[in-house]
C-alpha cells in the first residue's frame, strides 16, 4: 500500500496462494454482509460505511509513512473516472445482493476480466487472440445458463451485477493506465478519499441508526474487510506473480457460494452450477493466456 515499489522478496508461491486465498474469503465475507445489511438499511448507507472506514484505515496507515505526497497524481481526472467506476461497482453490486443469490451474483461479476480483455482493443490498443475471444463468448454464454428463460434469475434484477461487471472492467482498465504514472497507494488512497466524499453527500438523506450493536459491529466489519482483503491481496503479489495468483481468485466464487449456502440457505440448481463453472473456466484460460 506504499508509494513506493515494495522490494522484491524470495518468491514463496504456497505463501502467495495462502494470501490470496485468505484475501478472497474477505472478500466473500464482505459481501454477504453487504447482503445482510441491504436488508435493513439503505445501499447509500451501506456502501458509504464501506468506504469510510476502508478510509480511515488507509489513512492511518498510509499519512504516518508518506505525508501529504501519497495525494500527488500526475492524472486527476483519471483518477476521479476510476473512482466514480468503482463506486459504481459498489452501488449495482450491493443492490443487485438484494434480489440476486450471493454465488450467482458474484460469478456474473466476475464477467469483469473477461470484458476487461474485449475493450482493452479498443480503449488500450491491446491484441487479444481468437482463444481469448473464444473465452469472452464462453464467459458471456455462462451467464445466460445461470440466468435463462424460466429460471428465477431471469428478472431485470440480473442487470445489476452485469453493470457492476462493466463498471468493475472499466475499473481495471483505468488502474491498468494510471499503473504507469501514479503508485498503487496513490490510486488507492485517492479512491477511497472521493468515494467516501461522494457517499458523504448523499448519505444524510438515506440515514438510519444501526438497531442493534451487532449491526454497528458488522458495518465496522464492512470496511474492515474490505481493506484487510485489498492489503493481504497485495501482500500476496509480494511473494508469487500475479499469472501465478490470478486462478485462486476465482475461488471467490466457491466461498460466495457456502457463505451463501451457510447464511442464507441457498444453492445453485445443476444449470446454474454449469454456468457458474463455465464462467470460471473462461476466465482460467484468459489468465493462462496472459500469462503466455
């Protein structure tokens, strides 16, 4: 999370892979919170908790090591486009928990590196192979087995994780193009500092006290995280390559699915598993074709 480049350490892969898996189970945990939440509380107020105290971590482990320097960036409006992609990302994610299964809703946004590779022709100038656009197709006709015509998900409710995938795939793109100039603690930090402003302004008007203590403690959690999985995600990196890494985030997708089975008692019918599983392989092979 420094503005500076982390030294390069002994590669550890097994401590890679434990990272990340543990980062991913964060993850996974914040989301089926975010869904316990939207229950009783408005989105606005859940998403703004998450990025307020996903903050105040940030700064208070940040601002002590670099100062004021961590806020320098050499492209503002980029910087305020990724955030506003991110927090896009956030608002139709949450909402889309509401109405949509936790593993369904995150195996369609997981859509998002599969549409990363398709507009990263037109916005980055990047080549992307016959395999690679195969997986895309794949990837795309997964989503239509979890959602098909007659089957629970097929409601407009659907459209939300699909627009958090696009906003999310934005996202990516835009942190890949600021990866050039401005550091990874910069672009982060400069995120949460916008969103959390963003939300701020909007959050009066959706406020509800938490009812219980429990809640209050898991709107803390929320943030919490949310920042221990971005921290431990690049702590990971630290130690194995990202090629190496990328296949054991698609474990999101397996943690989604028993938290959801745990804590909300529902489970993919055999289509929907199929397209679940058709989404993953896709996005396999396009890490594997990245890594090549």
């Amino acid at each position: 999370m420094s503005t500076q480049i982390p030294s390069l350490r002994r590669e550890e892969p097994l401590k890679g892979i434990l990272l990340v898996c543990v980062a991913i189970f964060l993850f996974s945990s914040h989301d089926a919170i975010s869904k316990y939440l939207s229950a009783f509380y408005p989105i606005v107020m859940v998403v703004w908790v998450r990025y307020l105290v996903h903050t105040l971590l940030m700064a208070g482990f940040l601002l002590p090591r670099e100062g004021l320097r961590v806020l320098r960036t050499q492209r503002p409006l980029l910087q305020l486009g990724r955030a506003l992609c991110l927090i896009g990302t956030s608002l139709f994610f949450t909402t889309g928990l509401r109405y949509i299964p936790l593993a369904e809703a995150t195996a369609v946004n997981f859509l998002a590196p599969l549409l990363v590779t398709a507009l990263s022709v037109p916005l980055l100038g990047e080549r992307v192979t016959r395999g690679q656009w195969l997986a895309v197709l794949l990837g795309l006709g997964g989503v239509m087995l979890i959602v098909r015509p007659g089957s629970s998900l097929f409601t407009p409710a659907i459209l939300l994780p699909l627009a958090s995938a696009l906003c999310f795939g934005f996202y990516q793109l835009l942190t890949r193009r600021l990866s050039q100039t401005d550091s990874p603690g910069t672009s982060n930090f400069i995120t949460g500092i916008t969103n959390t402003l963003i939300m701020s302004t909007l959050v009066p008007f959706f406020w509800e006290a938490p009812t219980t203590l429990a809640h209050g403690l898991l709107l803390l959690a929320l943030g919490a995280c949310g920042m221990g999985g971005h921290v431990l995600l690049t702590q990971a990196f630290r130690y194995a390559s990202p090629a190496l890494l990328a296949p054991f985030s698609y474990g999101q997708i397996v943690f989604a699915g028993l938290l959801g089975f745990v804590l909300f008692g529902h489970a993919p019918d055999a289509i929907g598993l199929v397209g679940i599983l058709v989404i993953v392989g896709s996005g396999l092979f396009t890490a594997y074709a990245q890594r090549r």
